[in-house]
C-alpha cells in the first residue's frame, strides 16, 4: 500500500481537529503544577550553578588582570623613582 502524502492538494499538513486538554480546560504548555514547580528548581539550580561559574572565571579572570597590569605599574614606580633622582636642587 502506498503511503498518503499529507500536503497533496494543501499548502500546510493535516492538523488533528480533535485535540482535547485535560479536565475541558486549556492549561497551556506547562500545565502540570508538579512539572512547574521541577522547570523552577531547574531554572534556579542553574543560575546557581552559572553564578558558581562565573566566579570562578572572575578570579581567573583577576589574576590575568593583574599579571597584565603588573609590568605597567612597575614601568610606573620606575620613571617616578628616576624623575624624583633627576630634578634640580631647590625643587
């Protein structure tokens, strides 16, 4: 037997009229307060599990920084220490 195509003489597949919610009411996508309340714990878990992340990669991100920055402040102390040698008296 050959298989019905669902867009013979259609622009769009054949949708089931027939669909019922549960109880006669429309709850939407998550309509199960139980799955509700699991997608919140996940979702918070998450954010707690990115916020542990992203500290971590703020500190690795600190020591860059300051391995970065120490050459310039040392370049810094240095041209003040020569510039505090080299004034005239009087000054």
């Amino acid at each position: 037997m050959k298989p019905t195509s669902q867009l013979e003489n259609e622009r769009f597949p054949r949708t089931d009229c027939c669909f019922q919610a549960r109880d006669g009411r429309w709850r939407g996508y998550g309509g199960d307060e139980s799955w509700n309340s699991s997608r919140y714990n996940l979702g918070r878990e998450y954010l707690i599990e990115s916020a542990r992340e992203r500290a971590k990669e703020m500190v690795v991100f600190a020591i860059i920084l300051a391995a970065a920055a120490s050459p310039v402040f040392y370049m810094i102390v240095t041209v003040w220490q020569v510039l505090q040698r080299h004034q005239p008296p009087g000054h």
